[in-house]
C-alpha cells in the first residue's frame, strides 16, 4: 500500500456499433480507503488464520507513508464502541477487534523503519489514548490481563 491514495485505471468498453472502434477511458478510483475498510473488517474474523496474517502482514506489507490512513482507520472503529453518554460496548466482538488492533500497533513498531519513516505518523497519540480508555475499565480475567499487557508494548 502506497502514499498515493487514488490510481488510474484503464477501462476499455465494448464498440456500440459496426466496425467501431472500442473506447479506452479512464477512471480515477480510491485503493486505500476501500482496502482499509475491508482490512479493518477482517481484524475480527472468525478464522484465526486470517486474523493472525492480518496482523503479520500489517508491519511488512505498508509503506510506512499509509501508516497514518491505517491509524486512522483503526480508531474510526474504536471510537464507534463508544455509546452515546460515553461508555463503552463491551462485547465479545469490540475486545476482540482492540486486542488485534493493538497486537496490529505493537507488530508494526516492532518491525525495522527508518526515523524519517516513523515521522509520518501523526495520529498516534489519539489512537494509544483510545486503547487506554477502552482497556482500562474491563473486568479482571485472563484475556484482560492479556490486552493490557500487550498495551504496554507500544506505550
């Protein structure tokens, strides 16, 4: 996944007529947006394996310039288990979605980036402040203790 959020692709349609010529145009679609979208839906599948590829590739697979889109991305999802009065959704799918986010976070600051590279990411901060207030408030249990220990990895 590259900076540029938008590429070009050549569309060619059918001739309308008798011996005419087919029509090459151009359309101008987003790639990051809708590849996020579906990336963040597949954070919590049901497959294991899927989640865990997810995470594994997230580290390798972005230019370091989409780090910031994925950012994003993953706090548009956290902030939506906020209820109206400020609460949070604390079911089965929400605690699975910030574990992964979170091991998403920890395995892409793990990885090897050069310091220019990490200098893009601008929405950090909000994004740990989120994990740290949906985290903070669940109920003691093994899984619970599991996310908070692995919140400390990016802290």
């Amino acid at each position: 996944v590259a900076l540029g959020k938008e590429t070009t692709v050549r569309v060619q349609e059918k001739p309308s007529g008798f011996l005419r010529k087919a029509a090459t145009n151009e359309k101008v679609i987003k790639v990051i947006d809708p590849f996020l979208t579906e990336l963040v839906g597949l954070v919590t599948s049901d497959d294991a394996f899927i989640r865990e590829t997810i995470m594994a590739v997230s580290g390798v697979s972005f230019s370091p310039a989409s780090f910031p889109v994925l950012f994003s991305a993953l706090g548009e999802e956290v902030r939506s288990f906020f209820g109206d009065a400020g609460q949070f959704d604390f079911n089965p799918r929400s605690i699975l979605f910030v574990d992964q986010a979170i091991g998403i976070v920890k395995h892409i600051l793990e990885m090897p980036h050069e310091a220019d590279d990490l200098s893009l990411i601008t929405s950090f901060e909000s994004l740990l402040l989120l994990f740290v207030k949906f985290v903070s408030p669940l109920v003691i249990n093994s899984v619970s203790f599991r996310i908070k220990k692995n919140l400390c990895a990016p802290l």
